[in-house]
C-alpha cells in the first residue's frame, strides 16, 4: 500500500501570481552593435514561471 501524496506543499496558480517575483526588472535597455534591440521593458519572474522574449523581425546574423 502507498501513502497518499499531499498536495499541500504544491502551490496553487493563484497562490504563485501573488508571490514576490524572483526577479525584477524595470525600465531595462539593451543596444546590440550600437541599435537599440529593448527600451523601456518591465519584468517580473515569479517562481514556476519561465519567461522568453521574442520579436516581431528578429534577425540572426554570424560574426
């Protein structure tokens, strides 16, 4: 027989939204070769969360 699995130490979706971020970010501005690639971005990663950033035309280029 198993032990029944307790779920009280899973926080709730609700319960992560409200959780002060792991990481916090405000007014961040980034230049890649001189261009200004970000401006003026806000961010806040709380735990559970997994962030990426993309944009509408980005572009890879090789050195």
């Amino acid at each position: 027989m198993t032990a029944p699995v307790s779920t009280d130490a899973v926080p709730t979706t609700g319960q992560l939204r409200q959780a002060l971020p792991l990481v916090s970010v405000r007014n961040l501005e980034v230049a890649y070769t001189g261009e200004p690639v970000l401006a003026g971005v806000d961010l806040d990663v709380r735990p559970g969360e997994m962030v990426a950033l993309l944009a509408p035309q980005a572009r890879a280029s090789r050195p």
